[in-house]
C-alpha cells in the first residue's frame, strides 16, 4: 500500500534506496575492479532469497553465463540482473520483494526481444522445469544479441 505523503510504499522505497546504496558501491570503480564489486552483489542478491526466487535467480545466473557470458552481472534496485555495454538486458524480480504470487523475468528496452509490433517484456516463473529454462536459454540468448 502506497503511503499518502510519497506515494510510494515502504517496498518501493526500500528498493530506491537499495538503488542508491548500489551506485554509491560502484562510485569511483572502474573496468575490472567494478566488474567484480558488481559481480559480488549480484551473487550476494541471489544468494539472499529462498525457495522458488531462489532457484529461478540461480538458474538465471548459470543460463547467462553458459549463453550470453558477455553479459555483466549486477544488481538493479537489489535485483539479480545482467548488462550489455551498461546497459541493462535482463533481470529477475523476486516475489519476495514486493511479496507478490510469482517472480518475473523481465528485459529492459535495449534487449532484443523486438518481434513485430509487440511483444512480452516480462514473464512470470513459479517452478523451474526443463521447459521453462530451455524458454529462458531462448530469450536471453536473443535478448543478447
């Protein structure tokens, strides 16, 4: 529930500052050392949840890896998430977090999802199965470019 002074609730603005909190990390780091320091929260974030966000944040993690290792971990407003040039590709948002019924995989404007005149942007993961991350080697790897 969104509070009456901000409008935002106390998860969206706990994510805000987890935000800030993860550029001033990075402030002043460059090539590899901002590499790792990212990498490092990356692996702490998923490491953080449990159960089903868990499991798709580490089947995510090793699915990047094995079919877009170009792609730089991070974390986005505490998030598990993946970057190309800086800029963000794909992402895995808890239900944990905002404690909502399932956790999303969800890619930003610069992934190369395009199909057409429209097209999913964000899909929703409640068990990891053969088939769903044969889905997510598909779409990250298009996502990648």
């Amino acid at each position: 529930m969104a509070d009456t002074k901000s409008g935002f609730s106390a998860a969206e603005r706990a994510a805000m500052a987890q935000r800030a909190d993860e550029l001033r990390a990075a402030k002043g780091l460059k090539g590899a050392a901002k590499l790792a320091k990212e990498l490092e929260a990356c692996i702490a974030a998923i490491d953080a949840l449990e159960g089903t966000d868990k499991a798709v944040a580490t089947a995510l993690h090793r699915i990047v890896g094995e079919v877009a290792p170009h792609l730089e971990p991070k974390t986005w407003y505490g998030f598990p998430s993946y970057a190309r040039e800086g800029k963000l590709i794909v992402f895995y948002q808890p239900a944990s977090k905002f404690d909502t019924r399932y956790g999303t995989v969800g890619f930003q404007e610069d992934a190369r999802l395009d199909d057409g005149e429209m097209w999913a942007t964000s899909f929703a993961v409640i068990e990891v199965t053969d088939t769903v991350e044969q889905r997510l080697r598909a779409l990250v790897a298009q996502a990648a470019g």
